[in-house]
C-alpha cells in the first residue's frame, strides 16, 4: 500500500515538476542564443567595417576583441557551471545522511549526487535518482536519508500534502526527530496552520535542545501569528546557539522595527549585515511587513464616517 501511495506521488510530481523545469530550460537555451547571437554581430561588424567600408584594421579592434572575450566567458561560464564536489555534501549533510549505503560506495555517491542536484535545485532528476535508491535501500539506515530528501524536493516546489505524507511515515520508524519534527512544522507554515506548526518545533526543541532551525522556524511562526514576544525570545535563543544565523537576526531587526524599538533594531541590524544580510534585502523587508502589518490593522479598525 506504501509502495501503492509513493508511485502516485512519484508520478504527480514529476509532472509537477517537468512544467517547472521545461520553463528553466527555454529561459537557459534563450540566453545562450543570445550571447551566441551578441558574438557573432560584433565580429560582423568588425568584419564590415574593415571589408566593405575600408576602415583599418586596427580601428576598434582592442575594444572588439575584448567583447567578444567577455561575452566569451560568459558563455563558457554558462555553459561549464562550477559545481560543488560530493566531499562538500558529504560533510554539509552529514548529519542526515550518517551511514546510509556506507557498505556500497556507488549507491552512496549517487546519494550525494542528488543532495547535490536538490541543492542546485534540480529536483526533477534528484527525484530520479532518489527514486531508484529507494527501491535499493536496505532497511531504516539507508531508506530514512531518501526518504528525507524526496520530502524536501517536494517542499520545495510546493507539494506540501505529498511531503507531509512522507514525514509521517519517518516518524513512524523515528518518532523522537528532531530535524523531521522541524521540517514538519515549515510544512504546516506553509499550509497555514501555525498551531500545529508550533506542536511540532516544540518536539523538535524537545528532542534537541541545540536545533538552531527548530528556534529560528518557530520565531517565524510566532511572528507571523503576531506574538512578537515568544517571536523575540526563540530568535534570541537561536542566535545564542549560531551566532551568525542571519534568519534569526533579520528577523530581530524587522520586529524591533515594527515595535519602534531603535536601540535593538541597531544592534540586530549590524549582527545581520556581518552575518551576511543586504541592506537593500533589510530595508524592503521592514518597509513590506511594516505595510502589511498597517493594512491589517486598518482591516481591524476601520474608521466610520460621522453621520450627518
């Protein structure tokens, strides 16, 4: 029956997901035209410049050469993406993979293969290949990391009910999850309901009182439900345990803001920018959610107009 259930989400997100990626690939072959296109008209012009109108040779030609060796590269760089090599998500993923497929060193590199194509958001052919290492997984230790990702590539393009399902069927053989229990109450954000969001960041932090996500994500939650106060506190905590985490700081700066509080909004404000945070990111942010908590407070109190 589980089998039965995953064959189905299988083939409505792989539809779901080859729209999406037909999109991409349209965008990507129209831009390599283009640069193609941009190559081969300056050297025309040179070329005509020289040929037809008799101008020297040497007229223009550093400025030429060094276009078409910019739009080059550009080209080369498009073409040749530098990518990350497995060793990187061997140890960024370390702790979700642990010892999955460790006795079959292909399974386990094309394992990271699709950590690696999730991460460059290739979910389609992570799917792929997640699909096929689901239907070679040896019990819990392999299965549980696959299952991990499949869920989270369906988070990503949407497909919360299907990821949610999958999740559920984690906890049935890893109840006491720390990162699932996260992951879950990030679905049930999305899908709007924040208590059960909370109930499950609660058994997250429960079960790992170091889960820098778990504090972060439920000070997202409590900020969108307007609870400005336990928002501050698990953001606070948050950045006790990863003192550069730019989520947590950004989100300190935009409430302290909303709060009129200049002295906290500064001091968040620079953890945030050193954290690596923009300032035009910062700005916008404030300027959005300061609009959208005004709209709803005029939504709330709407003025009456006196009678004449």
């Amino acid at each position: 029956m589980h089998h039965y259930i995953l064959c189905l989400h299988r083939f409505y997100a792989t539809i779901h997901l080859k729209v999406g990626d037909t999109v991409k690939k349209i965008l990507y072959y129209i831009c390599l035209i283009i640069l193609c296109l941009l190559i081969v008209t300056i050297i025309a012009l040179y070329c005509y410049n020289v040929f037809i109108l008799d101008k020297s040779y040497t007229d223009n030609l550093l400025r030429t050469i060094s276009i078409v060796a910019i739009l080059t590269m550009a080209l080369i760089r498009s073409l040749y993406k530098r990518r990350k090599s497995l060793n990187f998500y061997e140890k960024a993923y370390d702790d979700v993979i642990y010892n999955a497929f460790s006795d079959k060193p292909l399974l386990r590199n094309k394992l990271l293969c699709a950590c690696r194509l999730y991460d460059e958001e290739n979910y389609n052919k992570a799917l792929k290949y997640l699909y096929d290492l689901l239907n070679k997984a040896e019990g819990t230790r392999d299965a549980s990391p696959v299952l991990m990702f499949i869920a989270l590539c369906y988070t990503d393009v949407g497909l919360y009910e299907e990821a949610a399902h999958l999740y559920y069927q984690m906890l049935q053989y890893d109840p006491n999850n720390s990162r699932i229990h996260s992951n879950m109450g990030n679905l049930y954000i999305n899908l709007g309901d924040y208590d059960m969001a909370i109930q499950h960041f609660d058994k997250s932090i429960e079960q790992n009182s170091n889960n820098y996500y778990a504090y972060n994500n439920r000070a997202q939650c409590y900020f969108r439900m307007h609870d400005f106060e336990n928002a501050i506190s698990d953001a606070e905590s948050a950045l006790k345990i990863k003192q550069n985490g730019v989520e947590a700081a950004k989100l300190l700066v935009i409430i302290y803001s909303l709060l009129g509080d200049t002295e906290n909004k500064e001091k968040y404000y620079h953890i945030s920018l050193v954290s690596g945070a923009k300032p035009d990111d910062l700005t916008y942010a404030i300027e959005h959610f300061s609009n959208e908590l005004n709209q709803e407070t005029s939504e709330d109190n709407p003025s009456e107009e006196d009678d004449e």
